[in-house]
C-alpha cells in the first residue's frame, strides 16, 4: 500500500465525520436547513471529489449533508452507514448501491420513509426517486470507440472489473462490446477484484503471464486502471499492451497517460454527481420541481482523457480539488467538524 493510498484514506475516513453545507443554516429560499444523507460505494479520491460536489450544492440550497464513504466495498458495511444516517435524522438520501438487485428490498424501506436517489450505480427496480450518475451503457460505447482506435487491427482483449453485481460495471462492459462488434477485436476474458487494488494487480500480472499475446487491458473501474498499469510497467510491456480504463486517479491513471503507458481513460463527473444528488434532494424535500427528465435519469456526462487534453485536464482537476482543500482548512481552523 502506497503513501498516497494510506493518506487518502485517512483523508476519506475523516471526512465520513464531517457534513457539507454547514454554512447553509439559512438557504436562499428562506426555506430553511434540509438534512440529507449521501453513501458512496467504496473509499477513493472519486467520493472525495462527490463530496466537494455535495459541499457546494449544499451551501447554494441551504442543504446538510451527512457524508459517508464504506471502508470496503461490501453491501453489509453499506447497510450499516445508512441506517445509522437514519437513525440519526435526514429526510433525503443519496446512496450508490454496491449489489442492486439484492439491496432493491433494503432500498424500497428506505424509499418510503425519505426521498431516496440513486448515484453512480443504479437500482432501477426500486422505487428510488431517480439515478444522477453517468449513463454508463454510453460510457462503455466511448470506452469501446477508444479500444478501437488503440486497436486498429484488432487483437486480445482483457477486461477488469471490481465484480459483476454492479449495474453500472454491467453496463459498461456491454457498451465496449457493443461498440467493438465488427472489428478483429477479441475479449478473452473477465477478471474481477472485488474492489481490491492489490488483487487487481495480481489479476494483471496473472493475464500477462499467461495470455503473453494479450494485445489490450480494459479497467472498467476506477482502481483497475492504475493496477493494469503497474503491472504492464513490472512485465516490461510499456507500449506493447495498450490500456483503455476510467476515471482520473492523479497518481495512476493521469500520469500513466501522460506516461505514455495508458493509451485513454473515460473520466466520469463525480462532482456533478454530488452537487446533483444534494441539489435534488433538497428540491424533493422541500416539495419543489428538481427537472428530473421522464426516463428519471439525470445525466452527469464523460470526458475522454488522452495526450491530447490530459495537460488541460489535470489542471482543471488540481483546481477543484485546491478549492474543496481550502474549504476543509478553513472549516477545521475555525471551528467546524
């Protein structure tokens, strides 16, 4: 484990103890203070970014949020941060569900005691509210446009994955394999990790010694990325094995691009997704119209990330992440928690 790695998490587990839009004690409206819930799937610089999201839509719509992030990406731990978010008092929550299809019952209970969202992964057949997050189905086509381009003459292809119970994994994987239909490209295979970054390397290491023909690494995730990278630099294979991942982890994924080791990532919006969440809540809690559109999918958009932009969007990120610093810094010295 890293030195960035163990001080994000000291950074993420604090943060689970603090509440955005604190300076929010009266909204604009004059309408007074929502209290709102928001749990993420997993702890990463991602949620990090969702929370400075959930930050500022709450100081804009007089909203506080109570901001948790699990330690591992496991639906039991999940379970227990919400009901101690309710238990303590909201009337909104925010919630990533880590296994959908199991935690639709769990989601349905939620859904009739406050107004219920889901971020980032959806529950479609629960009766949340609506999901905010990136159309994922759409991200895997513009992944799976990337592939091709990175492959032009086709070749092997393994995916990684956290695991398979995540609906906006699923959806991702089915866009690469809608969008490389037609073309030499093959995928040989799935690994998954559970979330676990160092599994994930060894899932890495594991395909290159065995497929030594494996012409590509997908990351579907945002930990797998980095991890494909780690590996293709320990075997030697920098530029013989290309990487197409998602996400924006600085110390990986950024700099692999501009590294020259991963070839393009699909850079999610993981601020919208919680400046959107805490924005909608709010809204709802309040009786108020949020725009939600018909499909109730609010759409929080990609950025594909390669040579040719990553200067720019580095830079844009080290920005917003400079802003969420200094607000955390001026809430802790003057008192906040």
């Amino acid at each position: 484990m890293n030195r960035f790695f163990i001080i994000s998490i000291a950074l993420a587990v604090a943060l689970t103890l603090s509440s955005c839009g604190k300076h929010g004690a009266k909204t604009q409206h004059g309408k007074g203070v929502v209290r709102v819930g928001f749990v993420s799937n997993c702890i990463a610089d991602f949620w990090l970014l969702g929370k400075a999201g959930c930050d500022d839509a709450g100081e804009k719509y007089g909203a506080v949020c109570d901001y948790r992030m699990p330690t591992q990406m496991a639906a039991t731990e999940q379970k227990t941060l919400v009901e101690d978010i309710i238990v303590r008092g909201v009337d909104g929550l925010a919630i990533s569900p880590i296994d959908p299809k199991n935690q639709t019952t769990m989601l349905n209970e939620l859904a009739d005691k406050v107004k219920l969202v889901c971020t980032d992964s959806d529950a479609p057949k629960s009766k949340r509210v609506c999901y905010i997050g990136t159309s994922n189905l759409e991200a895997g086509l513009v992944a799976g446009a990337e592939l091709r381009k990175a492959l032009p003459n086709g070749g092997k292809v393994m995916m990684f994955v956290p695991n398979f119970d995540l609906k906006n994994c699923q959806e991702r994987m089915q866009g690469v394999r809608e969008a490389i239909k037609g073309s030499n490209i093959k995928i040989i295979g799935v690994m998954t990790d559970n979330g676990d970054r160092t599994k994930c390397i060894q899932n890495a290491e594991d395909c290159l010694t065995k497929h030594g023909d494996v012409a590509a690494m997908v990351g579907i995730a945002g930990s797998n990325g980095p991890a494909c990278a780690e590996a293709l630099k320990a075997a030697h294979k920098v530029g013989k094995v290309k990487i197409v991942c998602f996400d924006g982890e600085e110390e990986g994924t950024l700099q692999g691009i501009k590294d020259g080791v991963i070839e393009a990532t699909v850079a999610q919006n993981p601020y919208k997704m919680g400046y959107e969440s805490v924005r909608v809540m709010a809204a709802l809690v309040r009786g108020e119209d949020p725009g939600i559109p018909p499909d109730g999918k609010i759409n929080t958009g990609v950025t594909v990330v390669n040579k040719s932009n990553i200067d720019e969007h580095w830079d844009n990120l080290r920005r917003l992440k400079a802003k969420f610093k200094s607000r955390e810094h001026l809430e802790r010295t003057s008192g906040g928690s």
